[in-house]
C-alpha cells in the first residue's frame, strides 16, 4: 500500500512539471448572427515556474482564454489542467488572477484589499494581517497599506492588485493586461518589478498583453494568438538571459523576436 | 468664496428672511391674521409643544412614518434589485412597474379608506405605498453602480453567491441606497401628511388641517415648524452618513 502511495505521489509531482495543461479547448459563443468560433483548437503547456506570454490583437480571445484558466468561465469543449486537475470553478489555492486596472474595491484600503481573497475564507485576522504586510513589502509598497485606491497612483494601484493575487501563495499567476491602462515609463519600471516578484516567489505567470516589447521582455515563451477565431499560430521561445535588463531591447535578439512576433500578427489582422 | 465668507452669507440670508416675518406684519406691511409675526409662532410653538392633544398626534404620526418606511423600504429595496439583477423580473415587472411609477398616488387615496378605513392602518398602507415606487426605482439603479469588474474578482477568489452581496453589491451600493432612503422618507413623510390632512382623527397633518380651516394661523404655522425640523433633521443626518461612506467615491 505504502508503496502505491508514493508511486501516485511521485506521478503527481511528475504532472506537476506542468502547471497549465490546456488540451484541444475550444469555444463557441451565440451571438447575433448565430454561432461564433471564438477560440479554436488550443492546446499548450505551461512549466511550472515558467513566464508564459500570450500576445494577440484584440478579439483573438486571449482574455477569454485566461478567464478559462482561472475557471471563471467554462470552454465548450476540451481540458484545462492546472497543477494536473481540471479546473471549473475559481481555485484561489491554485490561481491568482492579477486584472486589468480598477479592480481594486475602492470602499477598501490596500492592505484590506490585499486581505480580501484571506477573508472570503475566514483566515483569522492576525494571520490575514501579517501575510498582506508580507505581500506589501514584496510589492514595495509598505507604509502604504493604510491608502485607499484613489490616494494611489496607476503603477501602485497595482502593485497591490499583485499582491492581492499572491497573498494566498497559489503556484500560479494568471495576469490579463494588468499594466495596459499605465504610461509607458510605469508600465516598463512594473514590468521590471514583476519580474523581480517573480524570481524571488517561484510562481508560474501566465501574462495576457497586446505590447510586443513588454511581451518579449518579460516571456520565457511568447504564444501568439491569431483573431477570429482565436488560435495559437506561433510560439516563440526568448533565449535572452535572465534577469533581464532594459539594455537588452536595444539587442539583435530582442529586435528578431519582436519582429518575427508582429509579421505572425501583421498577416493575421 | 471662502468657506467663512460662505457661511456668514448664509446667515445673514437667514436673518433677512427671519426679519421680514417678524416686522412685516408687525408694521402692518402685511396682514398679521395670516402671516402672525415670528415671536408669535415661537411662543405658540413651545405652547403647542406642551399640549397633551399635540404630543399624541406627534406619537401617532411618528408611528406612521416609521411604520411606513420599514415596510417600503425593505419591500422596495428588494423588488429593485431583484428587477435589476434577474433578467426574467425584470422583463416581466419592469413595465407595470414604471406605469404605476408616473401615476399621482394620491388619486388612490379614496381607495385606500374605503379598505382600510381612515385610522393608522391606513395611513402606513397609504404611506407605504407611495413610498414603494421610488425605493424600487433607486435601487434598481443602485444596481448600476455594481462594477462586473469587482464581480469578477471577488468569484476569482472563490466568493460564494452570498459572499459576492454582501462583500460586493452591499458596498457598492451603500451610497447610493442612503440617497435612496433620504428621498424616499420624503415621499414617505408626504404620503403620511396627505392622508392625514384628507380625512382623519388624529396626527399631526389632521391638527394642521384643522388649524387652518379654523383660521389659526399661529398654531398652524408652529405645526408646520414642527414637521419640516423633523424632516429636515432625518434629512440632514442621513446626508452626513453618505457622505461619511462615499469618501472613496471620487
């Protein structure tokens, strides 16, 4: 028996390389002329401790396709595994999801809001306390938790959205454009951030942009996806060194990739 | 204009106006049988005040309103939200709700005695329903002020439908509902005055008709002194709550 244990257990682990196993998902959603083909045939696989980019013009359903991952919505057909189970409802111990801007509950301060996802499940208040002063530090935002959003600016807005997403230290980070809405300095300098965030926790980042400079910056893979309907029509993996630096966008390197990723897109749109 | 400036402007209003009443009848300017001068309200306020017959119709219609408003509101806020949030409500009760909506409530009035009688019941039914409309109506439209976005976020970290109310619509919605309820005690208070005054025995507005159509005019002007400190106190006290939660609302 003991034997058996440890066999599934070591299988387990074995599935666990991958975080995000997404098989042969498809979706078809009724709209005003009938059934439209939103996403098409999706297969990838996320490794786990991966930064997995997914670039496309708008409407190829790459937020669509992050939503499913983060089981907010359902695919008509096809699998998501995430950390080798499908998931179909929202699994705060699994994933963290990091929205767009202004998904922070303004009637909240930052350190409550980065207390939220704790309080659904009743965590007892100092241990909520203590894990969101965490989370704020690693953000670096600490001295601000008793801000509320309004008093904060775009780029710490989300800095706390991040921290919101990791407080329940889920293996993976699911992130639908969080920096879209931030001027382009911010949104480099967050870039920069995320991925000093992410070195030094270990998560898995699925990361949904339509920037091709943050795309490659950021990516260990670039997904490109394809518009009506929404298909993977490239992946590109990013050889450049980590940590990355801002030196590295004036490289050859960056400069192909970026280019190979928006012909892929040019002749899509 | 300074924030001091402002108020002793305010003031100085006040006391014009406050000037006027009481000199303009005294200089005869106007007719002190229907305008009695200031001094004379006041005192006939704090006679009335201390009238057994005007404490009682100051309980009884206290009892009304606030009968009144724990039956609109409550009833009012949930058909509201129920007709924002479920299509199928609000496909079906939307129209009868805004037909009945634009109607003139007191042209049911007679109605209303004719069931009720003109005793307390009738009052609270009479009063409840003309409140009930606009409750519906404003949180109908509180609803809107509900973000999908936050929504979204609170299920993506596993909130339950319960959760989701009160962790989500509740505080999106505060602000707005202490509009709703500051708007709908005046409709309320109204509805109460109107069947009073229309055919009763007792309360406040049956005093103040009856001062009236008795010609007088000092007790009828101290009564209606009376009634808007009332309302202009709930109104005041709910104003400084809204304002008080909608800090963030900026």
């Amino acid at each position: 028996m003991q034997h058996v244990a440890n066999l599934s257990e070591l299988r387990a682990k074995e599935v666990h390389a991958a975080a995000i196993e997404v098989a042969e998902l498809s979706h078809v959603y009724l709209g005003r002329d009938g059934k439209v083909p939103a996403l098409e045939d999706i297969s990838l696989t996320v490794g786990a401790g991966r930064f997995v980019v997914i670039v496309g013009p708008s409407g190829c359903g790459k937020t669509s396709l992050l939503m499913m991952m983060a089981g907010l919505r359902r695919p008509t057909s096809g699998t998501i595994l995430c950390a080798g189970r499908p998931i179909d409802v929202p699994d705060p111990d699994r994933v963290g999801v990091v929205f767009q801007e202004a998904s922070l509950f303004p009637w909240l301060t930052a350190l409550e809001n980065i207390e939220f996802p704790l309080s659904i499940r009743h965590a007892p208040r100092l241990e909520r306390r203590r894990r969101a002063e965490a989370m704020l530090n690693l953000v670096g935002l600490a001295g601000f938790g008793a801000r509320y959003p309004h008093e904060l600016s775009g780029g710490m807005k989300q800095r706390v959205s991040i921290a919101r997403g990791l407080v329940q230290d889920p293996p993976v980070l699911l992130m639908d454009e969080p920096f879209a809405a931030l001027d382009e300095q911010t949104r480099m300098t967050m870039g920069h951030e995320l991925l000093r965030i992410w070195s030094q926790t270990n998560k898995t980042v699925v990361f949904v942009t339509h920037s091709l400079t943050e795309a490659v910056y950021l990516a260990d893979e670039v997904l490109v996806m394809s518009p009506r309907p929404g298909r993977i029509i490239d992946r590109a993996e990013v050889t450049l060194p980590r940590p990355r630096t801002y030196e590295m966008m004036a490289t050859d390197v960056f400069g192909r990739l970026r280019e190979r990723i928006w012909q892929k897109i040019r002749k899509v749109t | 204009m300074s924030r001091s400036a402002l108020i002793l402007t305010r003031l100085a209003l006040l006391a014009m106006v406050l000037a006027a009443w009481e000199w303009l009848p005294r200089w005869a300017i106007v007719n002190a049988a229907l305008l009695p001068p200031l001094s004379d309200v006041l005192a006939m306020f704090v006679t009335i005040l201390g009238r057994s017959q005007v404490q009682e119709a100051v309980a009884v219609t206290a009892g009304e309103v606030v009968l009144a408003f724990m039956f609109a509101v409550p009833i009012g806020a949930c058909v509201g939200v129920l007709v924002a949030e479920s299509e199928y409500f609000g496909q079906i009760f939307r129209p009868m709700l805004f037909y009945v909506f634009s109607i003139p409530k007191s042209i049911f009035l007679p109605m209303f005695i004719l069931v009720f009688g003109i005793g307390f019941a009738q009052k609270v039914a009479y009063a409840a329903f003309s409140t009930v409309f606009i409750v519906i109506m404003s949180a109908a439209a509180a609803v809107g002020s509900v973000k999908a976005d936050h929504v979204l976020v609170a299920r993506s970290y596993g909130a339950t439908r319960a959760q989701v109310l009160t962790r989500v619509y509740v505080p999106s919605m505060l602000p707005f509902l202490l509009e709703t309820l500051r708007i709908s005690m005046i409709f309320n208070l109204t509805g109460v005055m109107i069947a009073e005054m229309y055919a009763s025995r007792s309360g406040i507005g049956q005093l103040i008709a009856s001062w009236g159509e008795n010609f007088q005019m000092p007790q009828l002007f101290a009564g209606v002194m009376l009634l808007a400190a009332a309302a202009i106190a709930f109104n005041e006290t709910v104003r400084w709550l809204e304002a008080r939660c909608s800090t963030w609302r900026t």
